[in-house]
C-alpha cells in the first residue's frame, strides 16, 4: 500500500475591516488621494494617543518595542541575524519598495495594513450622509485592532479631509473572506469592542489545475521594482516576485512566521508563464508630505495583464495580493489588483 501523503496547508492570516461613518459636517476627498489623507491623519492621532508627550521621535525612542504607535505605523527593521536566509532575500526587496525612507538611507519595514478607500477619491459627502472605507491588518497583535477603533473615532470627531468636516465612527466589522462570514468589532450604540475576532485566514496551497489564464485588473497606480528600477510593464517573473516577498515578509513580520518554500523553484517556474496581453497606461499623481513639506510621486500604472501557463502554484498568490496590495507604497493604496477571469483546461 503507497503512503498517504498530507498536504498542510499554508496560511496567510490577516483582518479585512470596514469601517463606516456618518459625516455630521461637509466632508471632501481629493480626487485620488483619499488613501493618503486618511493615512496620514491616521499617523498623527495614533501618535497623539499612543505616545507618551515627551517623545520627539518614535525611531530612537527606547520605549519603542512596547509603543503600538512605533510597532504598527513606524515599524523599524529587525536586524539580519534575526532573520534566515530567504526570508531576509525577501525583506530587503520590500525594503525597497517600502514607501518612506530615513534621511540616514535606512529603509522602514512595511506598515501591517492597507487602506481601500479608491472610491471616496473626489467625493463629497454631506451631513447625515454614510461612508466608509475598509483596513487590511495584517498584524495579530489584537490590541493593534482597538488601537485603530481609538484612533479613526478620535480622527472623525476632530475632522477628515482637506476642510476637516466632523463625521461619527458608526460601526466596524470584519469583512467576509474565506471561510469566515461578516463579524461586528465595534458598534456606536454599544461601545463595545468585541473580545475577540478570527482572523482570516487564506490558503497558498497549489490550486488544483495544471494550466489556466488568469486576467489581472490593475485598480490603483501601481509600480514594481526589478532590478533596483521601476519596471515599464508587469510581466508575470515581476508581478509574482513582488507578490511572493511581500506575502512571505509581512507573514514573518506580523504573523506566524515566513513562508516555507522552494524560493528559487518558483521563481524558475513563474518565468516561463507568457504575458499574452498588457494593456496598461500611466497615470501621475503626487503627495506632499506633511512632515516635511517635499511633494512625491505616487502614480504608477493601471490596466489589465492576461497570462497563461501552468500557473495552478500561484493563483492563490494572486488572490491574496487581491487583499495586501503589490508594489511600492502599498499601505496608501496603491498596487490594488482584482483577477477579473480565470480560466482552467
């Protein structure tokens, strides 16, 4: 009798939270950039709640490994010799596409959430009117979660966007995904946050097919780094390296531990699959940081990439960069990705 052989499954972990509001003043969102105010509204409340008053900068603060400001919005790198060897390969290729950087060179890891808030770009809101956006956390940290409820309550109450138009934090609640339906975290009437909430977890086990065509919707700008430069179209080696090291880093550095498999094995296998259409554009656009007043670039490209070949390992890649983004600056929304079509023969 031949061995049973049991494949376990390998877990990607994370919260997909919605948040909603009720605006209780004129509330506006610059158009494409409604990721990015909120972001960076998020950075100085969170700072205001968490930090003590004397601290000038979370970076060298020696209260820093117990801060949740420093841990979850200024998140520092942990040193090499903490790291095995292909995990470290894929932390310093997110380093690089890490969107801030010191002025000393030395590169933050990426922050362990991203915002979804693509459809308040250029929208007003009046009084009364409902809104929301949703955060990926891919923290387990559960205190990282009442942190985020304090904080987003305390921003509405003081102002969202340009005009800083007063709004009230009505409910939060986890986004249904894989085999978990939706869950109240928060509630306004009750003002009670749950005492615990399962995470979702998704599986990057092969998927069971041998050749498929996969359509890749690319939502928001996004930009992929290869070979320390930006790269002019997504071809599938790129998208898949970008997509496995973010994948493996934020699981070492926020979850359960880095991912075990054949890095080089999957890398040889993803550049044989044929990008077999690319119809992509570039559109420009710019932030200007509040800290230090300097405007930088946050375009990229949007469109769609068709690919082909035996792609049945990386699917499940592909559907869980649908929920942590790709590329740099994904935290401010960028790197957005749906698969439109898959198809199997």
């Amino acid at each position: 009798m031949l061995p049973v052989i049991i494949t376990l499954p390998v877990l990607f972990q994370f919260y997909p939270l919605r948040f909603e509001f009720a605006a209780e003043e004129p509330i506006f969102f610059p158009p494409g950039k409604a990721a990015n105010v909120l972001r960076g509204a998020l950075g100085v409340i969170f700072r205001q709640i968490a930090c003590l008053p004397q601290c000038r900068n979370a970076k060298p603060c020696r209260l820093r490994r117990s801060c949740p400001y420093a841990r979850i919005f200024e998140p520092s790198a942990i040193q090499k010799t903490d790291v095995d060897a292909s995990t470290t390969k894929a932390a310093n290729l997110l380093v690089e596409e890490s969107d801030a950087s010191s002025p000393s060179g030395l590169a933050d890891w990426p922050r362990p959430f991203v915002f979804r808030a693509r459809h308040l770009d250029g929208r007003r809101f009046s009084a009364g009117q409902a809104f929301y956006f949703d955060l990926h956390v891919f923290s387990l940290d559960y205190e990282a979660l009442t942190y985020f409820i304090l904080t987003f309550s305390a921003l509405a109450h003081e102002g969202l966007g340009p005009n800083r138009g007063k709004a009230k934090l009505l409910r939060v609640y986890r986004l249904p995904a894989g085999d978990l339906g939706e869950q109240t975290l928060f509630d306004h009437s009750s003002q009670m946050v749950a005492a615990d909430l399962e995470p979702v977890s998704l599986d990057l086990a092969p998927a069971v097919c041998s050749a498929i065509r996969v359509r890749v919707r690319f939502l928001s700008p996004t930009e992929l780094k290869h070979e320390h430069k930006i790269a002019d179209r997504p071809e599938f080696p790129i998208l898949f390296g970008r997509i496995r090291d973010r994948i493996s880093t934020l699981k070492r550095l926020y979850g359960a531990g880095p991912l075990d498999i054949d890095y080089q094995g999957s890398s040889a296998r993803a550049a044989v699959v044929n990008m077999t259409s690319c119809q992509i554009h570039h559109r420009e656009s710019e932030r200007r940081s509040s800290r230090t007043g300097q405007f930088h670039s946050i375009g990229g490209f949007v469109g769609t990439a068709e690919y082909e070949g035996a792609l049945g390992e990386f699917v499940p890649y592909l559907k869980v960069a649908t929920w942590v983004g790709v590329g740099r600056q994904s935290v401010w929304g960028k790197g957005e990705i749906a698969i439109e079509t898959v198809y199997s023969y």
